[in-house]
C-alpha cells in the first residue's frame, strides 16, 4: 500500500530554535493522524512544510509516493490559518470566490455546507458567524472538490465545547467516507476521540507515533479483591512482573511492569489457590501516556 504521506528526516530551524528535528512519519490511506503536542513542538512547522508553505532545511517529503507538484496539491485540502473570507459577502458566495481560486465549478458547494452544518446559513453574511461557524465554513472551503486528505491545525482551538462537538462530528463523517485526515491539536481528549494514530512531537522531536488503540490497550494497573486479602497481598509481592502494589480500602492496586491480562492474573491466582472477588482493569489515557512521554524526554536531557 502506498502512504499517503511519507516525511524523512525533515529539520527546520528558526535561528536557535530548532523547530522540527530529524522527524519521520508514515500516514496510511483512510488514517485520522493526529499531530500531537504542546504549543512549541513543531506540528504546525511540520504541517506548513509537507503543504509547501515552508521549506525544511534538510529531509525529503513525499505524497502519494511521488515528490509533491501541482497535481499532488490538488488532491489534499487544508485549514492551516484563521478563516480569512470577506465579511460582507454570504457563506455561499465566499465558496464561490474559493471555487474560482481552485478552478473548480460551483457543483460541490451545497454538499461541503451540509456537511459543515451550515447549508440553512448559506445566505447568511460571514461577518454574522459565530467564530465555531467561520472554522466550519473554513473547514468547507477545504473540502470543495472532495480532497483525498484533509490537514486541520488546531481546527477545535478557542471553541466552546458545543462547537468543539460539531468539529468532531465533521472529522468523523468526513473520516468515514475514507478521506485520510491529518490533524495537528495539543488537545489530548480530542485527539484520542477522533484519531486512528498518533504522533507525540515535543521541542521538534518525536516522542511516539503509532495507534491510539495500542496506547490505550496498556494497562495503568489492576485492581484485585480476593477472601483470604493476606494470601492475595503475599501473592502480589512475590509476582516478578508487578512494579508496586498499593492498597486502598481493601482493594489492592497492582502495577505490572509488562503487559498482562486479566485471564493472565486470574489463571495465576487460581493456581495458587487464591479465589478472586474482585478484578478490574484501568486503563490508561492518552494523556497519561503523552505525560510520561515528556517525563522520560525531560529526564533525559542533561
């Protein structure tokens, strides 16, 4: 299967500051790739070179597996700054000035505003939109002429948690037409809700890229119950994979150093003649995972 996207050892400085360093990422056909990372850590430098915008010092980026040129430009939408369209004109008429810009005809602006939500709001002066309404209207002048990827930066920054919603819902409809989606956000919850993979940058480096599921599938630790607590606890420091134990309100809490599952626990427990009562499984965050990610960097520099 040929990527979609492939970037290879890509760096950029800014004077001193290096803000994309030696990054390589791969992003699949039908792939919600999420950009992952604080404010600083190079995703929208790393977005503004693969769309041409900046130019890398050093490092190669290819798209649809050939060096990227008008034709491959013409296959990917993109919301890169703040809506920027005239105030005084209607939603309907502001995708008409993008269509002639992209040289498409006007056929494909009623299903890209429907898709947005705004296909009642047509007629409606873009001066009168709610900020929420600009980034959907924005997000519709990407999708004119049904792009094969679609790169948001931040797309759900400064909105309420109503508008952060209707972008969401967007993504996932727009996602489930087999469109890839490339999205740069410092929003971990957001991230986790509509992307497929991930990659964590931070200062310019990648920390991790990989799938969400994956890092989701690790366990933070296993809450255990048994009759006899005394002969669980005895069982639990003796267990050569469990990091620390803890106990709280007679329920111990198990931190395992590799992963474990719960019949992998249960069929331990049963061999050695402890009958369990309680197990359950927490699972870890995309945040918990981003955080210990910028803890072991952070602990790795000198």
């Amino acid at each position: 299967m040929t990527n979609v996207l492939s970037i290879s050892g890509i760096s950029k400085h800014y004077g001193k500051i290096h803000a994309v360093n030696d990054l390589s990422l791969e992003v699949q056909p039908g792939q919600v790739f999420g950009i992952l990372g604080p404010n600083g850590s190079g995703k929208t430098t790393t977005l503004s070179i693969v769309l041409e915008l900046v130019r890398a010092d050093s490092g190669t980026f290819q798209w649809f597996g050939e060096h990227p040129g008008k034709e491959s430009r013409k296959r990917i939408g993109s919301v890169i700054e703040s809506p920027n369209f005239f105030p005084y004109l209607t939603a309907a008429l502001n995708l008409k000035i993008v269509a002639d810009i992209k040289e498409m005809d006007y056929d494909d602006i009623d299903r890209v505003l429907k898709v947005t939500g705004l296909y009642e709001r047509r007629n409606t002066r873009f001066r009168t939109f709610s900020f929420g309404m600009k980034q959907r209207l924005a997000i519709a002048s990407a999708l004119l002429g049904n792009p094969e990827v679609l790169i948001l930066d931040e797309p759900t920054n400064g909105l309420d948690p109503q508008g952060i919603a209707h972008i969401r819902e967007i993504i996932l409809q727009v996602a489930s037409q087999g469109t890839t989606i490339i999205i740069a956000s410092h929003l971990l919850d957001e991230v986790q809700k509509v992307c497929s993979h991930v990659a964590v940058l931070n200062k310019g480096t990648k920390l991790f890229d990989g799938k969400v599921s994956e890092v989701l599938s690790v366990s933070d630790c296993f809450e255990l119950g048994a009759s006899d607590p005394v002969a669980l606890e005895k069982w639990l420091h003796t267990h050569t994979d469990i990091e620390s134990v803890e106990k709280k309100n007679g329920i111990f809490q198990a931190f395992f150093k590799a992963r474990i599952t719960p019949a992998d626990i249960n069929n331990g427990c049963f061999r050695d003649g402890i009958t369990l009562t309680h197990l359950s499984e927490r699972k870890r965050s995309l945040e918990q995972h981003f955080l210990e990610l910028l803890e072991e960097k952070n602990d790795q520099t000198p």
